[in-house]
C-alpha cells in the first residue's frame, strides 16, 4: 500500500456535497483489513472518503463524519468496501476525496511528499508550505486528516525527534514508522 503514496491526488470534496449535510449523497462503509489492523472506511462514488483506525473500540474522526453527512444515504457493505480498498491499493495514481480548508489540503500535500520510511518535522512541514510560524497550525491540521496512512501524517514528528501525537494512537505510529523504516 506504500509504494503508491507518491503519485496520491487528494482532490477536494466539491462544496456543494456538503451542504444540507450531505443529502443526495451515496456513502458506503465498510471495515478492512490492513497491514495495520482493522480500519473503519468510507467511500463516495468509489472512492476513499475517510479511513480510521481503531483505538479501542472508538474510531476518531468517525462520529464527525457521520454528522457532517448526517442527511447522506449511508449503505454498509464489508465486501464492497474490501473490494474498494484492494483496488485503491493496486493503482498507481490512487486519488481520494479530502474536506479541508486550503491551508490544511497544503499540509497534507506537502506530507504526501515525505518518501516511505523518512520523517519531517513540524516545523519542517510549516516551512515546505511557506509558513514557517505555523508548527502549531501544521500539528492541527495533520490531526484532522481522515485518510490514515494514505496522508502519511504518520511521518510528522516533533523538532526533538519524539513522535508528537497520533489521531489514531502513538503505538500505531510506531509500529506504522517501525514497518516503513525496517520492514518489520
């Protein structure tokens, strides 16, 4: 699923999908299996609008989709969803949906950038988007990607070398930099 990343196009979800809470709208969810664990995923016209992982038993980020879309048609099918992902994994420009503000779609451009198995900084990040004042912000916006692992925000850690937070858990993180930097 990594190799791919570099090619990744996040396109911004069109503004008119989000009004009225997102009614008209076909969303299919479904959980999948990655080399990370289970993920909570879901797709708008076949293509990867959200992807969490599990903490417990809470998905962060999850219940604010679900409210954002709170008018869409939501279908859960666990096999289309696996069949979605194993599709996504196999292109080798996959693009998926973001909802951001401009300066946070940036951010998690500028993370697409960072190779498999490399970190950055905050501060790093801040000064690849022309803000170097920013670290604050960059942190925020990468807690607020819903495409785990796709939008590596996993790569961004702190100036001193610790790794920051994670939405989805610092274990995660770890083990996510661990596999990406040995392979095991």
């Amino acid at each position: 699923m990594g190799s791919v990343m570099s090619h990744l196009e996040l396109i911004a979800l069109p503004k008119a999908h989000l009004q009225n809470q997102g009614s008209q709208l076909d969303i299919l969810t479904g959980e999948i299996e990655t080399e990370f664990g289970v993920a909570r995923s879901a797709w708008l016209q076949d293509r990867l609008l959200f992807m969490g992982f599990y903490e417990a038993d809470v998905v962060s980020g999850w219940d604010d989709l679900t409210k954002r879309f709170a008018n869409a048609n939501w279908h859960t099918a666990h096999e289309s969803a696996v069949k979605l992902y194993k599709n996504l994994c196999h292109q080798s420009s996959p693009s998926l949906w973001v909802m951001g503000t401009e300066f946070q779609i940036q951010v998690w451009q500028a993370i697409c950038q960072v190779p498999k198995g490399v970190t950055v900084s905050y501060s790093q990040i801040a000064l690849s988007v022309n803000n170097p004042k920013a670290v604050r912000a960059v942190g925020s916006a990468l807690g607020a990607n819903n495409l785990a692992y796709w939008v590596p925000c996993h790569r961004a850690i702190r100036g001193d070398g610790t790794l920051g937070g994670y939405r989805w858990g610092l274990s995660l993180k770890a083990k996510m930099l661990s596999v990406e930097t040995t392979g095991l």
